[in-house]
C-alpha cells in the first residue's frame, strides 16, 4: 500500500516563475492538505482540497491555488514565484474528518533564485 | 494563524536517558496529535489523543494531555540515536479544521 506520494522532491524556481507540484494520496483517503513549512519552522496550512473543491484556506494569497482530480490526487500551483516562496511544501492525506490522523509525503523541496 | 508552542526548543541528552517536550495551545481542541521529523523531510506520525484521553501509551511513547491547562507532553523513554529528529505537536480545534503546528522541538539523541 503506497503511502502519500510527492513529486518533485526538489525543484529550483526563479523569481516571477509559476510551478506546480504534486501529490498522491494514501490510498482510501479522500481529503488532502498541502502546507508550507519554512526553515526551522512548523508546517503551516495552505489549504485542503476534498471532492474536488477547496474546502478551508490558510492565510495565504491568491496566488497558491490548486486542484482535486477525481482521483484524489492533488497539485498545488504557485505564481509569480517570490523569494519567501522557498520552503518544504507538504502534502497530507486524510479521510474527511480531520479529527483523525494525516499521512503526510516527503515534501518536495522547492528553492526560488 | 494560532499555534501550539512546544517547549523546550532544543533537547539534548544522552542515549538511554528521557525525553520529555511539551506543548502549549490555546483555544480548545478536538484532539492533539504529535508528529517527527526527520532532517527535513515528511513527518511521521506519532500518536493522537482526543480531548477526552488524558494520556496514551505507543511503544516506548507516552503522551499526556491536560485541557485545564491546555498543555500536553511527549516522554520517549530509554532514548535511542535514531530518537534523534524535530518534533511536533498539532491540534484540530473541530473535526473539520486542519491541523495547526507548533515550531517544534529538535531533540539530539547522542551516542
């Protein structure tokens, strides 16, 4: 049973650039998370995508948007790219109550010049 | 965004020894979960107390959880080198809210 599954795992972005990253969620799991975690810091929430549709939203801009495919699987876009975009961005899988664990990927690590 | 603190900062201690990191919150909760880290990469999943538990035990892992005092602990017992990673507590505040993360512990296990 594959866990949840990231991709890039690195990915280097200069300034004013778009990129997409994606992931796989464990498999049965309906609902996926995608948080931002700067250095030395803890991971904070973006946003969580479930049926298709963003569901709840992180205090960031409009400039993080996303997707659901009706296969659960998740991307997560960001434009015109800024320095303070370089961080771990992570994926997390869940059922749909989030009072329940979450399986996160590995993160793919992305670094903005 | 509200966050759990964790406390201390950075931990560490001798191989065999105890480990203990707490955490504070602060508004109440659906349940807090504790997660590891290793190097920067995914975490891991440790263990997750609901607001009615006041502690729970996962190998060589116990948690407790105060909601008086909004506060939990994390004690890994007879530490080992491989103990050695960032850990963090997070709460759901509801059964639909995401998970908000404190900046973690570094603990350093040392051989």
């Amino acid at each position: 049973d594959a866990g949840v599954t990231q991709s890039p795992t690195h990915l280097i972005k200069t300034r004013g650039q778009q990129v997409t990253l994606r992931c796989s969620p464990k498999s049965g799991h309906d609902t996926v998370s995608w948080y931002q975690q700067a250095l030395g810091q803890g991971p904070q929430f973006i946003f969580q995508y479930y049926e298709e549709e963003e569901r709840q939203r992180g205090n960031f801009p409009d400039r993080f948007s996303g997707h659901q495919y009706p296969n659960y699987s998740s991307e997560l876009n960001v434009n015109a790219l800024l320095l303070g975009d370089s961080a771990l961005y992570l994926c997390a899988s869940s059922l749909v109550a989030m009072n329940t664990e979450a399986f996160f990927g590995q993160g793919t690590r992305l670094t903005v010049v | 965004s509200q966050q759990g603190e964790e406390d201390p900062q950075a931990l560490s201690i001798q191989e065999g020894e105890n480990a203990t990191m707490n955490c504070s919150y602060k508004t109440s909760i659906n349940n807090l979960q504790w997660y590891r880290q290793n190097s920067g990469r995914g975490l891991v999943h440790l263990i997750l107390i609901r607001s009615n538990e006041r502690e729970k035990h996962s190998g060589r892992l116990r948690v407790t959880l105060d909601t008086s005092k909004k506060s939990s602990s994390l004690l890994i017992t007879a530490s080992r080198a491989a103990d050695t990673a960032s850990y963090f507590c997070a709460t759901a505040y509801s059964g639909n809210t995401p998970l908000v993360f404190g900046k973690g512990t570094r603990l350093s296990v040392i051989a």
